[in-house]
C-alpha cells in the first residue's frame, strides 16, 4: 500500500483595509518621522559641537596670539611666560589648557594635574599631521571635545597647545532635545493612529453592513436597507445601492407579475383548445366543428403571437435582435393594421376611426416591425377600451417626421403608472389581458428606427399614443 502525499491547499491570508492602511500609511509615516527626528538630532548635534569647537578655537587661537608675540620678544623667557599663561588661563573653571613638549607629553596644564603617559591625543597627532587638530572622543566615562594647535614654529621645547572641555553639559542639552522630539513623533503617531482608526471605522462599519446587505441581495431578499448617516462618497454609494436594491425588487414583482400574468394568458387559450378539441371528439354535429375548429384557430394565432413576443423580447435582452430596413410606405402598414383589427373592433362593439391622408413620404426601416408596432398599440386600445368606445387612427407630416396617432376614450393610465407603462414585465392594469412587455418591444422597435413612442394619457378618460419616424431622406444615421 502506497502512501499518497496530500497536496494541501493554503488559504491566501485574507486582507483588511485597517492591515492595509498600518502596513503603509502608518508605516510610512512612521518611518518618515524616525527620518526627521534622526536629522533633526543630527542637526542639533552638529550646531551644539560646531559651536563648542568654534569657542576652543577661538580661545586656543587666543592664546597662540599671545605666545606668539612673546616668542618673538628677545627680553622675555619663552619657558616662563608659557607656564604663566597656562596657569592663568582665565577660563579654567570651563576648559583645560594644556602644553605639550617636543616628546609628545603633556608637562603644563591650567588645573595643575597632568595626565597619565600614553593617554590618546588624536588631536594632537592629526595637528602635527599638518590636519585639523579636533577630537571628541571618552576620557573614562566623560565626553570630551579637544583641540590641538601646532606651535613648534614658536619654540623648540614645545610642540602644541591643548584645549579640552568637558560635553556633559551638551550632552544633557542634547538628550533634552532627542527626549522632546521623541515624545512629539510619539504623539504625532498616536494621533495619526486615533484619527486613522476612527476614519478607517467610518469607512469599515458601512462596508460590512454594505457586505452583509448585498449578500441577502443575492438571495433574493430586496426587503433590507443600508441605513446611511453621511453625507460622503460612502453615503452616495449606499444610496445607490438602496435605489438598486428598489429597483431590482421593482423588477422582480414586475417579473413575478409578468409570470403570473403571462401563465393565465397561456392557460387561457391552452384550455379553450383542450375544452374544443374533447367537445370535437365527442361531437358529430358539422357546426360545432366548424365552430371548434375556427375557435382552435384564433386561440392558436393567440398563442402564437404571445410565443413570438416574447422571443422578441428575448433577442433584445440578448442583443440578437435586428431589422430588415427598407424603403417602405408607412400608409400600407397602418393601413393593413387597421384592417387587421376592424373586425375584431366591431366584435367588441368598438369603433375604429381611420382618417387616411391622400400621400405620406417613404421612411425606410423594417416594414414587418413597424407594421408589429402598429398592431400591438391598437390591439392595446382595443383591449383597454370599454364597448361603444372610438379608437382614432391618423397619420401626417410634421417637418421631416411622419406622426402617427392613436386615441381612444377607454380606461386610460394613472399619472403614477404612466412613465413606467413602456418598462418591461410592468402592467397598470391586470384586468386586463396582455404579458406587459408588448410597449417594450414596440418602443425599442421604434426607438432602433430613430424615432419616438409617446403616450399621454388620464384615468377613465383615455389614451394618446404618438408614433415618430423620421422621413427617409432626413434620417440621421
């Protein structure tokens, strides 16, 4: 028996805005602020040890002059003079003045104790190097700063001078500072930490409720709400999902609407052709055939419209919807819609007023879809029209447009429903027969011809339903 490894399969760590936002923003800052307090430190440092050697050198340079001038007097005695300057120095309480012979020790010094033999110097060696003779260097536990000059022009016995003062005082100064800046970027960092939690919240807390409520979206629950207090980007983004959230619950009771509506409408015929065809089997008498048979058409032309709406309607949704365009007269079309319906029309004790013009420009488009737009608005007004209505039917020129009109006097639309009457699955009336998308289709059909489909309309007073098409010549393509 083998034994087979495992592959296991690592969860990728999942990120977080906070993580993210500590990773960079406060990282980075964080380490702009350890940058700025390093060359702050730096330059306080460098001020404080430039001026301290500034004021070395300008004592030590004090005392040069002086040697100096009497090195080059023949009455007095270079030894002694040196010796008396160095124990006077007049500044002995803050630094130390020191004579160094042509042997490289210390023989005079202004606080009378003389270092031990074989005590670094690196001043005095980088002086009689020809260098800057400055050094800040550990003398036991204290810092110290030295500062040596070369005099062996001036005497034969000895080589250098020395100042060397004590930086404690500095060094407190300094600590002083890097304690101060220090407890600044500290508190620089915890209100940028304070400020970037409670902003990193402001934006968490409405993502995770946003989160939460786009997850019951998903399963079909439109009932919940993001409830939004500001009036921010985050603020609009849940608006906006709140008015998503209105519409697609809006869509889906039309779309439930829709299949309610379009089951009854396919149940209607279905047993209509069932209720006839038993009758049939059962029935010798020529009439009642005659009579089954004329019903099992009509139903089977129902059904077949309603099958071919929907496909229409379909091929929309998916794009795969297109015309077949052609010169074409707009007058045959409307005209054979209004024969097509006359009939029907005088069944439901509805009359229907054609007034024909004499002449009409061509339009070019797809005669079978514009003559589909024509039927299905009549058949609407014949359908939401009450028997001993009058539908009116009239076409005509207006600029460079062709304007068909179509008027009845039946139930008419509700101001509240009237701008949704064109949207697909909607229904202002589910007393009345139809799938609700038949205005889709006919609008968008018009619409792809580079026209209009307008309705206007009042409760229990009627409908106006205005068909724009462009004149052949005045399309814009």
């Amino acid at each position: 028996m083998t034994n087979k490894r495992r592959k296991r399969k690592t969860t990728p760590v999942r990120g977080t805005i906070t993580r993210r936002w500590v990773m960079n923003n406060l990282g980075l800052i964080t380490l702009v602020l350890l940058v700025l307090e390093f060359a702050f430190i730096y330059s306080i440092q460098s001020y404080y040890y430039g001026a301290s050697k500034q004021y070395l050198t300008t004592k030590i340079s004090s005392v040069t002059g002086v040697l100096s001038r009497y090195s080059q007097d023949a009455d007095m005695n270079f030894s002694t003079e040196m010796r008396s300057t160095i124990e006077n120095f007049s500044d002995k309480d803050k630094m130390e003045l020191m004579a160094i012979n042509a042997r490289g020790r210390v023989v005079l010094t202004s606080s009378g104790f003389t270092p031990a033999d074989g005590a670094a110097m690196p001043d005095y060696e980088y002086a009689m190097e020809g260098d800057d003779g400055y050094w800040i260097g550990k003398l036991g536990d204290e810092t110290i700063m030295a500062v040596s000059v070369d005099i062996s022009d001036l005497s034969t016995e000895y080589n250098a001078i020395r100042v060397v003062t004590s930086l404690e005082q500095v060094q407190a100064t300094l600590r002083t500072y890097v304690i101060g800046i220090t407890a600044i970027c500290m508190g620089v960092l915890l209100l940028l930490v304070v400020t970037g939690v409670y902003f990193i919240r402001s934006i968490v807390r409405p993502i995770k409720q946003i989160n939460a409520t786009t997850k019951k979206f998903a399963k079909g629950d439109f009932s919940v709400r993001i409830d939004s207090g500001s009036n921010d980007e985050i603020g609009d983004l849940c608006v906006s999902i709140n008015q998503m959230a209105d519409e697609l619950s809006n869509t889906e009771n039309m779309k439930n609407e829709f299949i309610s509506s379009v089951s009854h409408e396919l149940r209607t015929p279905l047993t209509a052709i069932k209720g006839w065809a038993e009758t049939m089997c059962m029935e010798a008498d020529p009439d009642t055939v005659q009579r089954g048979v004329h019903v099992i058409v009509n139903e089977t032309e129902r059904l077949s419209e309603m099958v071919e709406e929907l496909l229409d309607f379909s091929r929309m949704q998916s794009g795969r919807f297109s015309l077949q365009c052609a010169t074409m007269d707009v007058l045959a079309e409307l005209g054979d819609a209004v024969l097509i319906y006359t009939e029907k029309a005088k069944r439901e004790n509805i009359r229907i007023i054609y007034q024909e013009p004499e002449m009409l420009p061509f339009v070019y488009g797809d005669k079978n879809r514009i003559r589909q737009v024509f039927i299905n608005v009549i058949d609407n007004a014949i359908k939401y029209s009450n028997p001993g209505s009058t539908i009116t039917v009239s076409a005509e020129e207006v600029g460079n447009m062709i304007q068909v009109t179509i008027t009845d006097n039946g139930v008419g639309i509700s101001a509240a429903d009237l701008p949704r009457v064109k949207t697909k699955f909607f229904k202002a009336n589910h007393t009345r027969r139809g799938s609700g998308i038949g205005l889709a289709v006919a609008d968008e059909i018009i619409t792809m011809h580079g026209g209009r489909l307008d309705i206007t309309s009042e409760l229990n007073v009627g409908t106006n339903v205005t068909i724009t098409l462009p004149i052949e010549n005045h399309r814009k393509n």
